[in-house]
C-alpha cells in the first residue's frame, strides 16, 4: 500500500495539472532517456543522443531566496549563450524536449529569447520554471509568440508574509499580477487594450498599442485606428493643463490614422486657443475633405 500510494499520488497530481497528454510525453521521454542512458553505459559504443535534457540559463538572479544555494555562491555568474545552445543542439539529433531550468533568472538573459526562438525552429518542445519577477507585457507576450509549451511559476508560499520571507527581494502581489500578464497575454492586444480603456487606463492602453504596432511584422490596420482614437484620449486629459502635450499626441493620432476627423477636429482646436489661426484653418481642411465637404 505504501509504494502504490507513493507513486499514485504525484501521478494523479501530475495529471489534474498538466493533463493526461503531456503526462504520458514526458513519462515516455524520461523512461526512454533512462533506457537509453543504461544501454549507453553498459555498451558505450551504443550511446545515443538524449531526447530529452535540462540546461542552465544563467547563473544570475535577482532574488537571495533562503532556500536557494545561489544565494551563498561566490562564484562569478555566467549566462548560456546562443551559440553555445546551438552547437550543442547540433550535436544531440535525437533531441526533442529541452528544460530551460535551473537555478538562475532565465529572463536575466539577454539571449534568453533568441535562445527559444532558435529551439523551437528546431521543433522542441519547451519548458521553464521562472519567478515572475521580471514578466513584462512584452516579454509575456514573447513568451506566447514563441510557443514555450510550459512554465512553472516558481511560488513559494500562498501567503504574502510567507512568500517575502523565503524569497528574499520578491514582491507577493507583483508576482501575482505578473502571472496575470502572462495569462492576459494570450489574448490579443486589441482586446486588452479595449479592456484598459474600459477601466480608465488609457495610459496603459497607449503602452499597450505602441508595442504591438512596433513589433508587429505587417502594418495592422485596426490596431492604429485605436491607437489614434486611444491618443485623441490621453490628449483630452492635457488640454487644459499642458496644451503642448496635447498637441504633440494629437499629432501623433493624426499620423497613426489620418482618417480620424475627431482627433484633426481636437488638434484644431488646441491650435486655436494657442491663436496659431492658419494651423487651426489646415486641420479644419483636413476634417472637410474627410468628410467630403471640401
């Protein structure tokens, strides 16, 4: 009763938290490569390339975690680099799964995104652990784009007072809400964007478009016009406190959509009380000939 509990138990955990799917892959991955790995052992001119491996990120991290033995190293950090994953990929053909795990911050890499980039043009699946200290909006976004197949949020401890204690330099609820970046990042940016503005958030939102128009690959339509309308916004909020700051991003949602007769209405108008009447009169044009008046 003792050894079947021993092993039902994490089985069944495994399976309510990752599914029945990926249980059987990385049991069937692990049981192999130990297969493998004895064959080698007993028969070295039989060693084959392992189908599974787990390798160092870095060796970096911005936490002292109480637990953790990099928090009393001495030693110099040192981060993987991408050539190096490179030549050794090339030398493991066998290689299909790769955990990007240790007991560094995987994100402190600066090659850590070309990294997985290069792993998954090589059809590997992909996993982590991380601490959520760091996940950005555009790095949780990267993370999506580049298909990671799984990541582990390195939690220790459901209570604020209990999680601060063991990781030393970590923030609780900024953990929690960057989990919740991760999470908001496999919908698209337009919805979140429409969300933030939802809340009154516009700042937020502009964030939000600015990075998904400079990283997107092709000219999206929708996204400037939001982004336009998103700026006509923000400027409202200027224009009795900072003219100039008003102006300079209608300026900009004029360029980002020059279809928007709103924001060359708004523009006008801040270049009338400033009494600049011939940029004014242009802006007006603009609206007319939109419109189809002029």
């Amino acid at each position: 009763m003792g050894i079947a509990t021993r092993y039902l138990e994490p089985l069944t955990h495994k399976f309510s938290q990752v599914g029945l799917r990926n249980t059987l892959r990385v049991a069937y991955l692990d049981l192999s490569d130990k297969v493998r790995s004895a064959i080698g052992k007993r028969f070295p001119s039989m060693a084959l390339s392992p189908r599974s491996i787990q390798i160092e990120c870095t060796t970096r991290c911005n936490l002292k975690c109480t637990f953790c033995e990099l928090s009393y190293w001495t030693e110099r950090p040192a981060d993987l680099k991408h050539e190096s994953i490179r030549a050794m990929v090339d030398r493991l053909p066998k290689l299909r799964r790769i955990d990007l795990t240790g007991i560094g911050e995987a994100l402190m890499n600066r090659e850590f995104f070309d990294i997985v980039a290069f792993l998954k043009s090589r059809g590997l699946y992909i996993a982590m652990n991380d601490n959520f200290t760091m996940m950005t909006d555009r790095s949780a976004r990267r993370i999506v784009e580049l298909g990671v197949d799984q990541i582990y949020v390195s939690l220790d401890g459901a209570t604020k007072g209990t999680y601060e204690q063991l990781r030393v330099g970590a923030n609780f609820d900024k953990v929690i809400a960057n989990v919740g970046r991760l999470v908001a990042a496999k919908r698209g940016p337009l919805e979140l964007a429409e969300e933030e503005l939802a809340r009154g958030n516009v700042g937020r939102a502009v964030r939000l478009l600015e990075d998904a128009i400079e990283e997107s690959p092709v000219d999206l339509p929708r996204l400037r016009v939001l982004y336009a309308e998103t700026l006509r916004r923000q400027a409202g909020s200027f224009s009795d406190k900072d003219a100039a700051q008003a102006e300079r991003l209608l300026i900009k949602a004029v360029k980002a959509d020059p279809k928007n007769a709103a924001a060359y209405f708004d523009l006008g108008m801040t270049y009338t009380k400033s009494k600049r009447y011939a940029e004014a009169i242009s802006a007006f044009e603009k609206i007319g000939k939109e419109l189809g008046i002029i």
